[in-house]
C-alpha cells in the first residue's frame, strides 16, 4: 500500500488517469461506466482509491469522458499524418470521422458510454464532448471561419458525427462498409441542403427578404474572435462594424 501512495502521489494525474481507463476497459462489458467498473480499475491499477477520487471526481462518468478524449487524440495523430490539402472538403470530413471512429478499440464500451451521457443528469457532458469533437475536427482541417459559420460548421457535424457512431454500433457488415456508406450519404445531405441555401440565398427577391435574419446572424462571431468575455460563446458587434452579413451559414461548403 505505501509503495502505491508513493507512486500516485508522485505520478502525474494524466498517466495516472490513463491506468485507470486501461484497468477499466475490462470491466466496462460487465459493469458498464459505473461505479464498480471504477473502484476495480483502481484497484487493478494499484492507485489509491482516494488518489483515484481526486483524479475522477465522478469516478467512471469521468472515465468514459477520458475514453472519449483519448479516441479524439488518437483521431488528431492519425490526420497529422494525412496530404489534406489535396483532398476535397468532403473527404477530408469523411475521413476524419472515419479515423474517429477506427480510433475505437472497444465497440462496447462505445455503448455503455453512450447510454450514460444520454441520461438527464450527464446530457450536458456527452453534448460538450461531442461538440468537442467536432470543433477539433475542423480545427484540424483548417477551419478559419469566426462567425455564425462556425457555429452551425459544428453543430453540423456533430449531428453527422453521431448519427455515424449510432449506425456503427449496430453494424455487423465487413469492414464496416455499411457504415461508411451510410456516412457518405449524411454527408451528401448536408451538401444538398448546403445547394437549395445557396440557391434561396442568390435569389434577388428572397434575398431581400432574408436581409434582416442575415444582417442579425452577421453580428454573431466565434468564440475568440474579438470576444472580451472567455466564458461566452461569442459577442455582439458594435455599431460601425462589418454588417455586410455572414458569409453563408453552411456546415459543409462543397469542392
């Protein structure tokens, strides 16, 4: 026992945390996220279960976060390592959700996180963790957007992004094939939407008629841009600013 308070004590948070969810996984098919899976993982990893507490005050609610952080991490190393700028936008977003989801190791554990972070009480950190996703995704793919686009780029994909892993953990097809095309598709309808807004929008009568909601929406900025207040989410602009409107409030813009 002291010889494990001497390393946890010692041991940064973040490899301690890491133990925890490798001793965890195991556990996770039979007990879910939960409170057993967590003690066990602390007792399988040799951290005191005090050490364990500080480290995850929810105990396996935080280590279901800290799954998700890590397929999200290992999402990034893997488009690191991609020619993106050759690739069209749709395929670099096709991609990187693929990657995302072939960062998984553990479809069941995929399950019973996703079961948690749907009840009343966590639906907040499952929405933040996935909205998370998605705004790391595009920062890796280049995004530069810092208005309304950047909000409804994400909330876009985060929609595609869940309704993929929803449609994965019931797909049995090899390789995952179903799950790719059924992919594909989602992304195709957010660029046909994309299409039919482009078309209402270029139209002389409609636009017009659009002027106020557009000139409204062009005064919202991402968060960071321009923005005094960190906590949030983005600003007014202040008269004597840019009102030209947004750019288009498109998720996707196709190439």
């Amino acid at each position: 026992m002291t010889q494990t308070l001497v390393r946890t004590t010692s041991e940064p948070h973040p490899e301690i945390k890491e133990r925890l969810l490798d001793a965890a996984l195991i556990h996770v098919a039979f007990d879910g996220w939960s409170d057993a899976t967590f003690r066990a993982a602390c007792r399988d990893a040799g951290v005191d279960l005090a050490v364990g507490r500080v480290i995850c005050p929810r105990g396996g609610v935080d280590l279901a976060l800290a799954y998700h952080e890590r397929g999200d991490r290992i999402m990034l190393e893997q488009l690191a390592l991609e020619d993106l700028p050759t690739m069209r936008l749709r395929d670099r977003i096709m991609l990187a959700i693929r990657l995302r989801i072939e960062a998984i190791d553990d479809k069941e554990a995929v399950r019973r996180g996703s079961t948690l972070l749907t009840l009343p009480q966590y639906a907040a950190d499952g929405a933040r963790a996935i909205w998370t996703t998605a705004d790391r995704i595009w920062s890796a793919l280049g995004d530069s957007s810092d208005d309304i686009n950047w909000y409804s780029k994400r909330a876009s994909l985060s929609a595609v992004y869940s309704s993929t892993v929803l449609y994965w953990l019931g797909d049995d097809s090899e390789g995952n094939e179903a799950t790719w095309a059924f992919l594909e598709r989602r992304v195709e309808d957010v660029l046909r939407v994309e299409k039919m807004r482009a078309q209402v929008t270029g139209n002389p009568v409609l636009k017009r008629l659009f002027a106020g909601p557009n000139w409204l929406l062009g005064k919202v900025r991402a968060p960071g841009a321009g923005v005094t207040d960190e906590h949030m989410p983005g600003h007014w602009s202040e008269p004597g600013e840019s009102d030209e409107g947004v750019r288009g409030t498109a998720a996707f813009r196709p190439r």
